[in-house]
C-alpha cells in the first residue's frame, strides 16, 4: 500500500502571497489529462469574523487559460474569524469542461490577507483510445 504522497501529485499553483481585499487573484492552471480527480487547497490566514471567501472553478482548453469558463462556485465564511482556513475544492475531469482546470478566488477581509494554493491529483488507468472505445 502507497502512503498518500506517493499516491497523489503535488502542485503549487499559487505560492503564499499577500492578497488585497476584493481582488480576484487566479492560479495556474493544471492539465487534468489522464486523471481521475484533482483537488485545489486554498489556504487563507484569518479572514475576521463573518468575513468570506469566494472560490470559482475554471475550465479552459490550453494551458494559459485563454478561453476559460466558470464550472462552479463557492462562498465560505469565516464565522470566527481568528484562524487560518482551508478551502477544498474538488474537480473530476468531465469532456463537457477544458482539459486545464484552475481555481480563482477573492475575499472581503478588512486588509490583505496571505493565501496560498496548492493542487493534488491522483491518476486512472484508462486503456489506449481505439475504435472500441467510448468518451463521454
């Protein structure tokens, strides 16, 4: 049996960073061919009571996500206010969405807040596309 760092790819899509309040700040993208699920972890420093956190899911066909679309979104909120979070997001690649996926994000804390994203994928064996074979 794997431990999970051996069984999940680990990606830092947006490394720590000061973010202002009200700012939508966008990751990279990640290439979602070949795998089964990818889940984006955005952590975020405390936000301040009742402040939220809002996190959409985009979809794109090239990797600089030229032609992105919004798959879903989601607000959290902090209701304490006074610890770090972590917001999960989770993607199972679908043939209706792109191939690259990435997670954009904004709060409405007071002031800046630091925030961080990072990615995690596992794979799934799929066998070679022939005449046999069905996509959906």
């Amino acid at each position: 049996m794997n431990r999970i760092s051996e069984a999940l790819t680990f990606q830092n899509v947006l490394a720590p960073q000061s973010v202002n309040a009200s700012t939508d700040k966008t990751t990279a993208y990640v290439d979602t061919s070949g795998g089964e699920e990818v889940v984006f972890l955005v952590s975020v420093a405390a936000l301040g009571a009742n402040k939220s956190l809002t996190v959409t899911l985009l979809a794109a066909s090239d990797s600089s996500g030229s032609d992105a679309q919004e798959v879903k979104n989601a607000k959290f909120t902090d209701a304490v206010g006074t610890a770090p979070q972590v917001a999960v997001v989770t993607y199972r690649p679908n043939a209706l969405h792109g191939r690259y996926v990435a997670v954009k994000f904004q709060h409405d804390a007071a002031a800046a807040v630091v925030c961080g994203v990072t990615a995690a994928a596992n794979g799934l064996y799929l066998p070679a596309a022939n005449s046999w074979t069905l996509v959906v």
